[in-house]
C-alpha cells in the first residue's frame, strides 16, 4: 500500500511489459524482454525502462540468478516482487505477450513503422531497403530479437523502439477505436488489468502526446559489467546503491534525474 500511495503522489503508473520466450504465459517460460513504461501524469511525460535479462538478482526462493529466470518459476507475480525488492520500483500492472502473440497483435494493429538501418535489413525477411519500412507481425518480432550484428543491449533499444512506434500510432489516430481494439489485443495477452482499465490508461498516454520517449537500460552502463559465473552463465552485475537511485529518479523525481544527470 505505501508504494501504491507514492505512485499515486507522484502521478506515476508503471506498467511491466514483457514478452515471454515461449507459448506458456502462466510460467514455465523466461522473460526474454521486460520494460516498465511509466505515465507520468504530473510532468505529461511517458518513460520507458528496459531491464536486461541476464541482471543478477535475488529471487525469493530460488536464490541468486539471472533476473529472466523469475518469471519461469512463478510468472508475473515473481517477477514484480523481484523487480520491487532489489530495484526498489513498485509495478502493480502488467502485460504480457508470447512470441506467437505479440505477432498477432501486430497484425491486429496493422503493422508498425520502424526505421531499419541497413545493417538490420539481412536480419528481417521480407525487407529489402533501410530506412522508414511498415513491418507486420513476424517483421516485427524478428526486428525487436536482433542481436547478433551488435549486443543484447542493442536488442533491447530496438524493443523499446518498436513500443514507441506503437504508441505514436495510437496517439496520431490511425488505429481506429480503442475499446474495440484493446478487447481484440486482450485475447493475445495476460494482464492483471481488466479492458476498461487499459482503455483509461490508454487515454491518459495518449492525452500526454510525448512522442519521443525518453528510455534508458537498467542496470546503467556506467555501473555494471559482464560476468562469467560458474553455473550461471554470463550475468549482469550491478552497482546497487547507484543503480537503485538513478533508476528511482528517472521514474519518481524525472526532474531531479535531469538535473543529477545532465540529461
């Protein structure tokens, strides 16, 4: 409830999106991409936070492993009170979307428009030229896993890209009604949050008009590294004290976050 309280004082809704590496959304299957998206009502602001996968967290029961690996064990539920107890950030909304899903939805929405670098184009069939290209659902998901021409922090900027797409095209009213299409999209998804709660929430970002989100990748790169651990794997590990505050301010105190950062 206190945390409820603050996101409220501060005019805050942090949402969890995450797209699942498999067709089981209850559990069973890793968080392959995890962003907050917070709407911050007070500063007309939209924000979006990737969290990398491989961050070396606590998981309560299951000891010390790679953030993704919560939602495998227990689903969303897991995966919030792990993002709350070691990031510090209260998220009590979710969606989630598979692989197989989150095309479909795309589609629903009639593709969406990214600009593709030419580095990209060999990564997505059916593209052939760079530059601004509508991408269906397949296009889509094969565009927002790139990793391999770069890194997976890169994969997570293309994630957060293709959210932002999909707002704008909310917010210049080209997808038609919103309740029609948040009941279509609701049957491709888990979420705690009933078609008239993601319709109000949705007419709140969209009144925002924040075209141009401002994102960041938790941890932050300043403070962390890669880390080979046996039996682990490759793993983030992270500079909690630092990376807990920068995180706080960029969703709770964006202004101070601003000024502290020089962003």
């Amino acid at each position: 409830m206190q945390d409820e309280r603050k996101n409220k004082k501060n005019g805050i809704t942090n949402i969890l999106l995450v797209g699942v590496d498999g067709n089981n959304m209850e559990k069973g299957n890793r968080s392959d991409a995890m962003m907050i998206a917070t709407i911050d009502e007070k500063n007309n602001d939209i924000r979006i936070t990737s969290l990398a996968r491989d961050t070396y967290v606590d998981i309560e029961g299951y000891g010390t492993e790679k953030l993704t690996h919560a939602y495998a064990y227990e689903g969303a539920s897991l995966l919030i009170s792990t993002i709350k107890n070691n990031f510090g950030i209260d998220v009590d909304k979710y969606i989630a979307v598979s692989f197989e899903s989150f095309e479909k939805i795309i589609d629903i929405l009639g593709g969406v428009e990214i600009n593709v670098s030419e580095k990209e184009v060999s990564q997505i069939n059916g593209v052939n030229n760079s530059g601004i290209q509508t991408l269906n659902g397949s296009q889509a998901l094969a565009y927002s896993r790139i990793r391999y021409i770069d890194s997976a922090y890169e994969r997570d900027n293309r994630q957060r890209t293709v959210i932002e797409a999909l707002y704008n095209k909310f917010a210049n009213g080209s997808s038609g009604n919103i309740m029609d299409i948040a009941n279509e999209v609701l049957r491709y998804t888990k979420t705690n949050m009933a078609p008239l709660e993601i319709v109000s929430i949705a007419n709140k970002a969209i009144k925002i008009k924040d075209t141009d989100f401002d994102q960041v990748e938790f941890p932050f790169e300043e403070a962390r590294k890669d880390n080979n651990i046996s039996e682990k794997g490759w793993v983030i590990e992270w500079d909690k004290d630092y990376n807990k505050d920068k995180l706080n301010k960029f969703i709770y105190d964006y202004a101070n976050y601003k000024e502290s950062y020089n962003n």
